[in-house]
C-alpha cells in the first residue's frame, strides 16, 4: 500500500514539475490563409520573412502578411511548379531557391514567379543546401548529390552514392556530408563517421561537437577526435526506445534538445555532463488551446532570433523566445490535489514559501510551491465557516489574516481562529463587511469595518481599537504602505492618504477635486521602483510622482491618467505588481500589460492575452502576488490562476529590426510600387493627390509580432504617431514630396528609422491635356445653353444677395457669438452650411461675408480659431494629459498634418517648437 502511495505520488510530482514547462505554441495553418497545413520544413530568409513549404504550395509570412506561391493557377501572379515542396534556401544575390518532387525551383530577388532550376533533373530533390555563397548542393532521392552553381546553374556530381540528409561546417571550416546510410562524409568525400541506422539529422554543438540523429537514437561525437568513429566513441548515445513513434527531426538550442516523432514533440534539457536533468513531451490536442498542431512533427528549425518553428502536418507552431511561458494552477474535480476553485478574488503569499488563494465559493487554500501541494481550508472542519473569500494579508510577524464576508480570521501556523472586532465602546461589530485589514509598524492594525477605517490592536482573539481614529472612507478594497511608511486606502470613494508619522495628516483623491480621474473606484495600488506611485480605479490607471508624493497632502497634486487611447486594452484596472526599472505588470478585465517608462505612448504598454497562453482574459481585484524569492508573478481571474517569470522582450531582439512596406492602396485602389524592405530607404509615386493612402507595415523581426508597435512621422514634425496594428493611414498629403519616418519598437527597443518619400503630384500629359480640353468645351457649351434657357443669367456672385450695411453688422455679431461663445470651431464635422444656420444667415450671406468682408475662406477662418484655441489650451493644467496631437483634437483638427499645416503658417513655427518655447517662458 505505501508502495503504490509512493508510486502515485511520484507521478504526481512529474505532472505538477511538468506544469512549470507550459508552452504556448503559436499556431498558423490554412485557417489563416496558409497555402495549407502540411508543413515540410522553414527558412528565414536575409529580409526577416519566413519562408514555408509544404504540400501544395510555398509561402512568404513577414508577421503578419502571407503570401501564398502556388501551381493551381498557372497564370497566377504567384505562381510555382510542382505538388511538394520540401526545403528552402536562399543565396548571397537573395534568390530563394524551392526543393520539390519535381526537381528545384528558385525566385530571383524582385520576382513574383519561381523558375525551374533544369528541365533535365525533373526529380525528387528532398534535400538542398547551400554550401557558400555561390554553390548549392542538391541530393535527388535516386541518390545522386549535385554541386549547382547559383548563377551559371552549371552543375558537378560527387562522389557519394547515397542520399545526403545534412551538411554542417566544423570550426577549421571543414564541410561534413551526413547521408540515409549512416555515414558522415568530409570535405574530400571521405567517410571520418559511421553508425548502423541511417542518418536524419545532423547538427554542430557548442565547441566542435557533433549529434548525429537516426530513427532509434541520438549520438554526440567529438569532432577534433583523430581517425574515423563510429557508434562506440559517441560521447553520449540515448536510445529512443518508443514503439512505432520514429525521430523525424531534430534541433538543438544551448544546453535544449528538441526531439520531432511521430507522436510528439520532446523537450530534453542536458547539463554541462550530458546529463538529462529534464524532459517533457508535447502532444498536440483539439481540447488544449495553443498547443501543436499535429502530433507528426516534420522539422524543427531555430532562426537567429532563436524561434523555434515545428513544421507538422497539421501546420506550423512556434515557440517565441521573447514571450513568458505562462503557466497555470487550475481546479480539477477529480484531483485533490489542486485548486479548490476556479473563480480565485484575493491572493497573497507569507513568508514561508506558501501562496493563499481565496474564492468566491469555496473558501481559502494553501499552495507549498517547492512541494507543489495544495492544502484546503474549505472542508466541513474548517474554521473558515464563510465560502467567500474578500482579502488575504500577511503581517511582518508571518500572521495570515483573511476578511471573508462579515467576519475577520487569524492564522498562525495551525488552524484559523476567528477575531471579533470590537467598536470605539467596545462593542462587538456584527453585520457588517469588514472588507480589508493591514498593520502599520508604528500604529498598529487598521480594519474596513462597513464604510469606516478602525486603527486597533490584536489581543487575544479580538481587535481592540486604540484611541479614536475611525476614519470614514468608504468601504476599502486595497490598502497599502507606501516606501515613505504611509497608508493608502482605494475605495468606492476613491483614494485616501494617512499618514500615521505626521499627527495623520490626510488627504483624499477623487473625481471632484481631480477631474483626471474619471471613476473614484479605486482597487489597485502599488508603488513602482522608483517611488511613484500607481493606482488603478474601474475606469483607468494612474500616477503620482515620486516628486509629487513629497506633499501628499496637497490634493490638487498632479495626477497622470492612462487609458484605451494611451495603450491600455481595458481601463478597469485589477491588479498592479512592480519589477525592475520602473516596469509595471498590471492586470485588467482584457488581459494582462506590461509597462515601460522608458517609451512612450502606446509603445509603453505590451497586452498578453489568450494567444500569449493565458486561459482567461478577466482577472480579478486583489487576485495578485510578488514571490520576490522566485522573481514569480502571481494573477488570479474568473478561470483560475497565471503565474509566470517575466521576459524582456527587447533583450530577444537582435540587431535593429526596421520596417516593412506592404499593399500600399490609394482611395481603395492597388497601387503598385516596388519597395526596398530593409534598404532603409523607399519611394512611392501616386499621379494624383489621394483622399487616404493606406499601407500595411511588417518588420524584419518575427520576435512577437502582436507586441510590436510602429512609429511615424513626417520630418518635418518632431511628434511621433503610433500604430498597433500596423495599419498606417495618411490624410491631407501635400502636392509634391512627403517624407515619412517609420521605426518599429519591440518590447522598448526602438529599431532602425527608414525613410519612405511618398510623391504626390498630376503629370501633365497628353491624354490629360485632352481630357480637360474637352471638359473646358463641354463646360462652355452648357454655360451657352442655360444662359439661353434662364434668359441670360448673369454670373455675378452675389448679384442677388447685396447685403446692407446693417445686415453686414448683425451677421457679424452672429459670427462672433457662434464661434467665440459657442465654440463652434470645436466640431471636427463643421460646415459652412452648419455655421450659417447656427447663425441664423443663408450660405450665400456667410459666404459673402467671409470672402468680401472678412477677406477669408471658410477653412483658413474655422483653422485660425482652432490655432488659438490650442495656444489657450496650453496653460491649462489638463494640457499635460494629451499629446500635442491629442490636444488639438480637442481644439477641433481632424488631422495632425493639416494642423501642423494650418499652426506653422500662423505661427511661423510647429507646435512642439512653440510649445517649448512657450514652457521655458513660463518658468
């Protein structure tokens, strides 16, 4: 019995360590608009973009655009030959060159359409390579290997009358040739290797290692071993002893072994001795989001940014170095031994090692993290009479205390005991909520009691209030000790401040007094590491400098607001848990965000969601937890609890990725333009001046291409725009040259700026030169005919509507009342047609007015109005709210170049430059 105890337990021990290996496999196959989902093998090619072949077609992904290259339409722009596409390369002239069951096919840099490498090979090629810069080698599955020159196309059979299956260059620069028989052949076509299974694999290692991978087994050998080897000089074998489940590819990463079968994908981690100190299989299921496609894994290939991409025959998987692995701790009817609810509000951990979960239903558990074992406190026994948990805190002294429902509980290492709470008379408190408590180094406890704080002292099973501070704040959601020793309190009232050092000194944050903060429901606070300090109500998040924090007092302090327009995907903030450097992990109703200080606007924000590996996108309030010893990231939601140990995304990227151009439409219309993506450099002509010009964006980085954000602007401007979708809009292009700057930001790191020149213009050419000839004709004979039909009307502008001097008054008092008092400037949407009929005149009259009189158009008089308003705008405290686009979106500009436009001919400057010289007149 205590046999099989142990046996169950082990096995337990394996499914939980397993757990911590969570990986989220990025998914891609037909259903998002793949060629298909039998995927043979992948290739990044020197433009960033990853190429895929498979059965029935090749594709170029760049991150978020495919491009599918197929033979069922030969007259396709697309188009290559062949039914199974097996391997890609590319050579120094960029050529992508295809293996296929029909010989080799290659796509000069610059063309749409692959070619056929030699009508005369038309066999199956499933492996290609290139050896240098300028020479490919081709194995045909009637074991013939060709040296190919990649220009001439000239081509030399070698030596070797088997299939080649790998090629790999040792450190002194030597070509090994790895072939179906089990042989490893040199530079001079001399066997230095052989093993009894045939070869599927090879692959260098570390120094000068080699593995050698057949269908049973793995081999490390020795490369600067002298003399020819075989099996028995292997450094290390391990045999692969699944029945009917054969290696089929294979990758190494560091000290990470990646294993392709049949059935599954293996994880194999060794230590410095070739020891396996772990390993975990990954099968692929319908039932488990993001895991493999398909369980018959073709290729592994790792690119040099290290992504693993798994070719399989269900579609392609990645494993994005630069996303956390997410793991997850879940309830599980039929195990004990997990969570006891799914549905988790509070969470906290002590001192010892262990994190509390609270619920909504089924009461509070205790998980040992190095044991991996849940310990419940909701059973009939348990003290704990109250299934909902509201909040979970320890003390300094390694004390839990937990408020469920109207009850407050004491947990010192044994069995929870319950604590009355007594009032200012020494009255027990019945029937109300005590909704939080927290303990103060100098002032003792202080407990939400219904909508008031009390401050008191635990003495033997009861809270006992000293003195009479009960302070009404409403009742509290979060409380907190800032690094200055101070209290903080979120509540349905908002944000109160004590300060138990100064005589408690307080103050309170709300909407009244700080119209930044749009709901006073305040249920998150946390102060980051540099001493600011944030909060997150249920409709966005905010901060408090650190600089600001020195008189907190002072409640028209300056608060810094964040919301859905500044990157955030849900304004109701949850959760807030610092990391290093300023960094911000925050938990939403959408997700989970990572915050950088060191960017700026939406590119400050990085969103997780489902397709990063979570199971829930809700999370809850105080559901969060720092374990400080692990770097351990701890959030609660309504579909259990995410923990993690977080990634820098930037510290993945190598190099500096840079944009990418791709279906530049005009007014809805192709327009075709050939692009130099990683040239740093491109240019655009459109004939005539577009209404919207559309482009798609990619960059040369595959690294997590959902947290990825492009910035632009013209050169001219100093002030960026940001786009998460990778979707860029331009409006208002002037007639001639528009320069643009784009830069793409990956996890804070900004990545080369590249120069696009977008020429707008109308040539003058015959056909047009005709075409308004003949509209100049048409025009003057309908003028002739309606004159003769009107009797003659003569085209005087205002002939019939001369205004008198008393009219020309009043209309000009209706002006200055519509737009000095009424603002009517400040509608985008404005019309003349709307402007006269707020003044009560005819469209005629306005016009007449503004032209004649005011000697002004329409726009340039609407314009200077909202020029003046931004200039007002500028001193005003919600000024430092917005971006200076943002602020004269407020003022009426429906776009940021006809602003920078219209501000730069009033003022002689741009609006950062006026704005800057305008802040250091102030000081």
């Amino acid at each position: 019995m205590k046999l099989w105890s142990l046996i169950i337990l082990l096995l337990m021990s394996f499914v939980l360590k397993a757990a911590d290996n969570e990986i989220s496999f990025g998914q891609l196959n037909a259903k998002d608009g793949l060629f298909g989902s039998r995927i043979f093998s992948t290739f990044r090619a020197s433009d960033g973009a990853l190429w895929i072949a498979g059965i029935e077609g090749v594709a170029r992904f760049d991150g978020r655009n495919i491009t599918n290259y197929s033979s069922t339409d030969s007259s396709s722009e697309h188009f290559i030959s062949g039914s199974r596409f097996f391997q890609i390369t590319e050579d120094k002239y960029r050529t992508i060159w295809v293996s296929c069951d029909r010989g080799v096919r290659y796509l000069p840099y610059g063309e749409k359409r692959f070619l056929k490498l030699d009508t005369e090979m038309n066999r199956s090629v499933k492996y290609l390579h290139l050896m240098n810069d300028s020479t490919l080698l081709v194995s045909y599955n009637g074991k013939k290997t060709y040296l190919i020159d990649v220009v001439s196309h000239q081509k030399q059979q070698l030596s070797i009358d088997e299939f080649v299956v790998g090629v790999v260059t040792d450190v002194k620069g030597s070509i090994l040739k790895g072939t179906s028989d089990g042989s490893v052949f040199n530079t001079a076509n001399e066997a230095v290797i052989t093993v009894t299974h045939g070869i599927k694999a090879l692959q260098r290692w570390r120094n000068n290692q080699l593995w050698i991978v057949t269908e049973n087994e793995i081999l490390l050998f020795d490369l600067n071993h002298k003399g020819r080897q075989s099996e028995r000089d292997a450094l290390v074998t391990y045999p692969h002893n699944f029945v009917n489940n054969f290696i089929r590819s294979f990758a190494c990463q560091d000290n990470i072994l990646w294993i392709g079968t049949d059935h599954g994908l293996i994880r194999r981690e060794l230590d410095d001795q070739y020891k396996i100190i772990d390993e975990t299989i990954y099968y692929g299921s319908l039932d488990i989001p993001l895991s493999l496609l398909n369980n018959q894994i073709n290729d592994i290939y790792i690119d040099h940014e290290d992504i693993v991409w798994i070719s399989t025959y269900g579609g392609l998987n990645k494993i994005d170095p630069a996303i956390p692995c997410i793991n997850h701790l879940q309830h599980d009817a039929g195990n004990y031994n997990s969570l006891h609810d799914n549905n988790i509000f509070p969470i906290d951990g002590d001192c010892k090692g262990k994190v509390w979960f609270g619920s909504y239903r089924h009461g509070i558990a205790q998980y040992d993290v190095d044991k991996r074992m849940f310990r419940r406190f909701n059973n009939p026994g348990s003290s704990i009479k109250a299934p909902y948990i509201g909040y979970i805190y320890h003390d300094t002294d390694g004390v839990t205390w937990v408020c469920a429902s109207n009850s407050l509980y004491r947990y010192a290492g044994k069995e929870f005991e319950k604590v009355d709470v007594l009032d200012r008379n020494g009255k027990l408190i019945v029937d109300k909520k005590i909704s939080s408590i927290i303990h103060h180094p100098q002032s003792g406890y202080w407990v939400s009691v219904g909508e008031q704080l009390i401050n008191g002292n635990y003495q033997s099973g009861r809270m006992v209030p000293t003195g009479q501070r009960n302070i009404r704040t409403g009742s509290v959601i979060r409380s907190y000790i800032d690094t200055e020793n101070r209290l903080w309190f979120g509540s349905f009232l908002g944000l109160f401040m004590l300060d138990p050092q100064t005589n408690y000194g307080k103050a309170h944050f709300c909407g009244e007094n700080q119209p930044i903060i749009k709901d006073d429901n305040v249920g998150a606070i946390m102060n980051d590491s540099e001493g600011n300090l944030w909060f997150g109500s249920r409709n966005g998040l905010y901060r408090i400098d650190r600089e600001d924090l020195k008189q907190p007092y002072n409640e028209n302090v300056k608060i810094h607001g964040y919301f859905r327009d500044n990157g955030l995907t849900n304004n109701y903030i949850t959760g807030i848990l610092p990391e290093k450097d300023g960094r911000l992990w925050i938990s939403s109703w959408n997700g989970i965000l990572s915050y950088n200080p060191k960017d700026e606007n939406i590119a400050q924000f990085t969103p997780y969601s489902f397709n990063d590996g979570l199971k829930s996108d809700k999370f809850n309030r105080n559901a969060m937890f720092l374990d400080t010893l692990s770097h351990t990231y701890y959030f609660g939601g309504v579909n259990g609890v995410c923990y993690f140990t977080p990634k820098r995304i930037a510290s993945s990227v190598k190099g500096d990725p840079k944009v990418m151009i791709h279906d530049i439409t005009v007014d809805g219309d192709k327009l075709q333009a050939s692009i130099a993506a990683d040239s740093g450099c491109a240019e655009v002509i459109c004939d005539h001046k577009p209404l919207v010009m559309t482009m798609r964006l990619a960059s040369t980085s595959l690294l997590a291409p959902t947290k990825q954000v492009f910035a632009w602007r013209y050169s001219k401007e100093e002030e960026w725009q940001y786009s998460r979708t990778g979707i860029l809009e331009l409006k208002d292009l002037d007639t001639g040259d528009n320069q643009l700057q784009l830069c793409v930001i990956i996890g804070g790191k900004r990545g080369a700026v590249s120069t696009l020149n977008v020429k707008v213009g109308s040539p003058l050419k015959a056909y047009v030169l005709g075409l308004v000839i003949l509209l100049v004709l048409g025009g003057a004979i309908v003028i002739l005919l309606r004159r003769r039909k009107e009797g003659e009307k003569v085209g005087e502008k205002y002939m019939f509507s001369k205004m008198s001097d008393a009219r020309v008054k009043e209309l000009i008092k209706e002006l200055q009342r519509a737009m000095i008092n009424d603002k009517a400037f400040l509608n985008p949407q404005l019309t003349a047609t709307q402007l006269a009929n707020q003044m009560g005149a005819t469209q005629v009259e306005l016009s007449q007015l503004l032209n004649d009189v005011l000697q002004t158009k329409f726009y340039e008089y609407v314009n200077k109005h909202r020029v003046d308003e931004f200039v007002a705008r500028l001193d005003s405290p919600e000024a430092s709210n917005y971006t200076l686009t943002g602020l004269a979106e407020q003022c009426g500009f429906q776009s940021k170049s006809t602003f920078y436009r219209v501000f730069n001919a009033e003022k002689g400057m741009t609006p950062a430059q006026y704005a800057k010289a305008h802040q250091s007149k102030n000081r």
